[in-house]
C-alpha cells in the first residue's frame, strides 16, 4: 500500500509502509570473583538479557509470531502475545554452558581494587524474526543487535578469622 506522496517542487517522494523490526538491549551483567594470577580465560555465569522490541507489520498485517535467539537459547511469542502493545520487553537468560570463555588479560586479578568493571562490547548478537500475514501474502523481516556484557569483579570472601589462643 502505498502512503500519500509528499509533491514539492521538482521534488517527487513516495513512501512506502514496510515491515520493521527494531531490537534493544542494556548489557548484560556478570559478576566474576577474583581469580589467581596467570589465569587468562574466564567462563562467564548465566547472562540474563533485558530486550525491548519493536514489532510493526505493514499493510494493516497482523503480527503471527516473534522468534528471538541468542546462542542456544531461543523463545517464541505467538499472535495474542504480540497483538496489545507497540513495544514488548522480554528477558533471556542464557546459559553458562552456551557461552565460549573470554580471554581477559589482567582483569579480576587478585588484589583486586574496588570496583574493577569492564565492558566487552558486541560480546553476543541476538537475532529475531518478526512473521507478518496479511489477506494475500506473508512475510518475514530479520533482525540482528549486538549485545554487550558488563563485567564486574569482586574481592574474594575473607576465610574464617585464625583462632586466637
């Protein structure tokens, strides 16, 4: 369907409706205990992602199903779900077994000083699918975001206070 044309002089612009598919996410927080020095691989805990979405079929489309990954971990929405609101938060949790170990040189070291944080960009992409349908026809529009992962370090606990005689 074709939206009205804006008609400017010498200036012809016809817009046309088309499915979109828009993806947010704040980072992912982690918290690591400090390990020994010469330890260079970290294996990540369970990542929790909160996404915010976007979903808009064109062509008075209705929404049929939402399919997001990252990783292994995937879930679906279907019709009803997408049908109340222009914007759904969904939250995943993903995995330790899912994820690679990093390779972080020199981070969560002890002695570790107060407040070590790092922030590994594009660590993880999500990936989600949005199925349109439509009296005629259906369709599928993709899309892929970076997710980011906010490490922080923590002192190990102190061991037990030696007995005093």
């Amino acid at each position: 369907m074709l939206t009205p044309s804006i008609l400017l002089p010498g200036l012809y612009l016809v817009f046309v409706e088309v499915d979109r598919l828009q993806i947010s996410a704040e980072p992912a927080v982690a918290v690591l205990a400090a390990q020994q020095g010469g330890r260079n691989l970290v294996q990540l805990p369970e990542l929790e992602f909160a996404l915010s979405l976007s979903p808009h079929c064109a062509e008075s489309g209705r929404r049929e199903s939402l399919s997001i990954t990252i990783a292994d971990t995937r879930t679906t929405l279907r019709g009803d779900e997408l049908q109340a609101a222009t914007t759904l938060d969904v939250t995943m949790r993903v995995s330790p077994s899912q994820l690679a170990p990093f390779a972080l040189r020199e981070f969560c070291v002890d002695p570790v000083s107060e407040g070590e944080s790092i922030l590994l960009r594009s660590a993880l992409t999500v990936q989600a699918s949005l199925r349109c349908a439509r009296v005629e026809k259906q369709s599928i529009v993709f899309a892929v975001e970076p997710l980011d992962i906010r490490l922080d370090c923590i002192a190990p606990a102190a061991g037990p206070a030696p007995a005093a005689d």
